[in-house]
C-alpha cells in the first residue's frame, strides 16, 4: 500500500502460529507491519473476541477497518460498530458452500458494511446470489502474485523430496480438507499412475483430514507414490519442482495456488470451480480445466500434460504471461488504494 497515506496494522483472532509457520507473521514485522493476536480459542468465544476487538479499535482509532474471510468479517463488523470505527469494508474470499449461518450473520450486519470486496466475478456473483448481500455494495478486486519471486524460485532436488532423481511431479498446495476433494485427486492420480510409472502426487499443506487420506492412499495401493509434505514455507522452490499443480476442491474463490502456479511457469490442471476460468483466461482455461467431475478427462489431462513436456513448457509460458500482464500486487495494492479513498473523501 502507499505508505505516505496509508499505516497498516493488522489483528489476528487467533494466537500466534508456530514453528515455520510464523514465517508470515516475520515478513509483516521485517517490513514495519505491527501485528496483533487476540489468542481467540474459536467460535465458542466470540462475544470475547469482539470485546477485544472493540478495545483494539478504540486504543487505535483507525480510519478504516478492512476484515478478510467470514469469521473475520462477522467480528470485525460488530466490534468496529461497538467502537464507533468507520467505515468496515470486508472481504469475502470464497463462495463458502458450508456455513449458511455465515451469510445469515452478514446479511444482519450488512448495514454497518461500507464494501464487500470479492476476489473475483463469480464470489461477487455468489455474495449476490447465494448470500443475499447488497449488489451495490459488492465490489470485486482480485488477487495479485509477485510474479518475480516464483519466477526466480530455485528448485529443490528431487532427493530433498525424498524422491528419485527422475522422478515426474503432481503438485497440490492447500489445506488437508474436504473442500478441497483430496479423496477425489488420489483416486484419479491412481487410475493415471499405470501410464505414468515414475510420477508422484505431493501434498504441501496441513489438516483435519491427513490421517484419512494416508488411510485412502495405502486402499488405493498409492501409499509409496504419494508425499504428505505438511504446512511448507517455501511454496515458490517447491512449484518450481514440479510438472504440473493440481486443484480439485468443491469451492473456492481465486485460488491463490493456480495464481502462484502461473507465476511459476507451470501448467495447471483444474476442476472447475469459482475463479479459476477468470484466472486462466478463457483461452488457456480450456486446456487446463475439466468438469467438477469429469474423472476421465481429468485422468487424460493429467497424463497428456505430463508426457507431453514442450507442450506442458508452453502453456507454463503463457500463464506466466498472464500473471505478469492481470494480476500484479502492485495493481492489487492500486486498487484497494483507491477503494478507500473513495470511502475516505
């Protein structure tokens, strides 16, 4: 953000993270960012949380408050109310298929709302649709990749992975979570594994779900091909490791994952789901995307992009283009920049 107009502070409901994963909490320090944690326990405790909240914003006596992702916007929206803070502009990341109380609860609030800023078309037209919220307060920004890191990431080598040096590599980064379909990939990574015999499924990401997919791995006899990697830091070296990224969740917004991939030079093979076509662009979109559930294509897909490496080289090409040319942090920083101007005048 312009930081001759703009001091930006930021508050985390829950407590710090640990380990490695702290490593986003140090990028904010290093670059000046005071950060905040109200060690909230969960939704169990949200009157508490808004409590804090509200004595957060009253010690601070910020100008414009911006929440991100439904707990966030519900707490942030009452507490900001309570402190006599203005405006609240809040952000709606996914088209959440789960939580109806969610959409119950903004639609409730949504008179302390200034924006509601949607990271892409289709979770503006779901917050429209689905949520009932005000059109005319729905905007939508999308998100930005700096494109420079991932180009420049170095690979790791394959015996860091714990695999052969020859090995070919599926890449999925995300949460270990039903939304995601997991259960759905390792089944088509396993009908395609007999057509690609030195490949292997990498899953870089933590959750509730781990212990059932290494169950649902070993049922499927894939247990040898497939690497659970847990939370990682180093998205950028692992993308430029792979072959491919893959995305089978159930929803989503814009997937930052598929953006990272574009700024990587690689390509994706997506089902289709919220964001994805708007990130792809049409054009590419119709090589890298198949149907929520058109297993056999998804498979065919999946083998021709891996035995086809020119093709698979170009294609990385083209999303990296595309990256750089629509989806900038800079432009993404331009944008809420003038956003909250309007709101300020």
């Amino acid at each position: 953000m312009p930081t001759a107009e703009f001091t930006p502070h930021v508050v985390a409901l829950a407590e710090p993270p640990e380990s490695i994963e702290s490593i986003v909490v140090d990028r904010l320090k290093d670059g000046g960012v005071p950060v905040t944690f109200l060690n909230a326990p969960g939704m169990l405790a949200a009157p508490t949380t808004i409590v804090k909240l509200k004595r957060y914003f009253q010690q601070l006596q910020p100008v414009l408050v911006q929440s991100f992702l439904a707990h966030a916007n519900i707490a942030a929206t009452v507490a900001a109310r309570a402190a006599g803070v203005r405006p609240v502009v809040t952000g709606i990341r996914v088209a959440e298929r789960r939580a109806n109380l969610h959409a119950w609860l903004a639609r409730r609030t949504e008179r302390w709302v200034a924006r509601h800023v949607c990271v892409s078309h289709s979770v503006a037209e779901f917050a429209i649709r689905d949520m009932q919220l005000d059109p005319r307060k729905v905007v939508m920004i999308p998100n930005g990749v700096d494109v420079e890191t991932f180009a420049q990431a170095q690979p790791l080598e394959r015996l860091e992975l714990g695999l052969p040096s020859t090995a070919r590599v599926v890449l999925h980064v995300g949460r270990l979570d039903s939304q995601k379909r997991i259960d759905w990939l390792l089944a088509r990574f396993a009908e395609a594994l007999p057509r690609l015999p030195d490949t292997y499924l990498l899953l870089a990401g933590s959750g509730s779900s781990q212990v059932y997919l290494t169950k649902r791995s070993a049922q499927l006899g894939i247990v040898d091909r497939v690497r659970f990697l847990g939370w990682r830091g180093d998205v950028p070296r692992l993308l430029a490791s792979c072959d491919a990224l893959v995305l089978t969740s159930a929803w989503e917004g814009m997937p930052n994952a598929v953006l990272e991939a574009m700024a990587a030079a690689r390509p994706v093979l997506a089902t289709e789901v919220e964001g994805v076509r708007e990130v792809l662009g049409s054009a590419l979109a119709a090589e890298q995307v198949v149907g929520r559930d058109e297993a056999t294509l998804f498979v065919e897909r999946l083998v021709c992009m891996l035995r086809d490496r020119d093709r698979a080289a170009e294609v990385g090409q083209a999303n990296q283009a595309r990256a750089r040319q629509r989806f900038s942090l800079d432009e993404t920083a331009r944008r809420y920049a003038s956003l909250y101007r309007e709101l300020l005048l």
